[in-house]
C-alpha cells in the first residue's frame, strides 16, 4: 500500500477508534453518575449533572486519544508510512 492509502485507512480507523472511545466514556460516566449522584439530586439538577457528564465524557475522550496517539507517535514513525494531511508538497498545480 502507499502512504496516500495508510493515511485514509488510519484516519478511518482513527476515526471510529474517538467515537467508540468517546461512547465508552460516556457510558462509564453515566453509569458512575446514576450510581454515585443522581439518587441523591432533585430533578432539575439531575438534568444539569447529564449535561455536564456528556461535556465530561467528550474531555476526556479528547485527553485520553491525544495520549493515545502521543504513545503511537513515539513508537511509529509517521513521516514513513503516512502523507502529511495538510501542507506538505508544494506546487500542487503543476
């Protein structure tokens, strides 16, 4: 395969890697939060606690992917197998 290709591939899977990494916080979360908060709360804040547990689940998807890749950085050289996204090669209009 070229790099155009291992690039696609691992933005694809890198893709659906965040969004299931994303869910798993979320439900983690979620399921700490109806067992430790939410029978202690009234309604209203019940529905703020949600809100502020979606925000958490996304942070920490976030923080957790950008170790993630950090670690997979350090051990794969990505120069080598994959195109530069953005910028790279110059005069593309030739």
């Amino acid at each position: 395969m070229n790099k155009k290709t291992n690039t696609v591939l691992f933005m694809l899977g890198a893709t659906v890697f965040n969004i299931l990494l994303t869910i798993g916080c979320f439900v983690g979360i979620i399921a700490l939060y109806a067992q430790l908060l939410s029978p202690h709360l009234s309604e209203s804040a019940q529905g703020w606690g949600l809100m502020a547990v979606f925000i958490g689940a996304i942070a920490l998807a976030f923080f957790l992917y950008r170790a993630i890749i950090k670690q997979l950085s350090k051990r794969i050289d990505f120069e080598k197998y994959f195109d530069p996204i953005f910028g790279g090669r110059r005069n593309r209009r030739r």
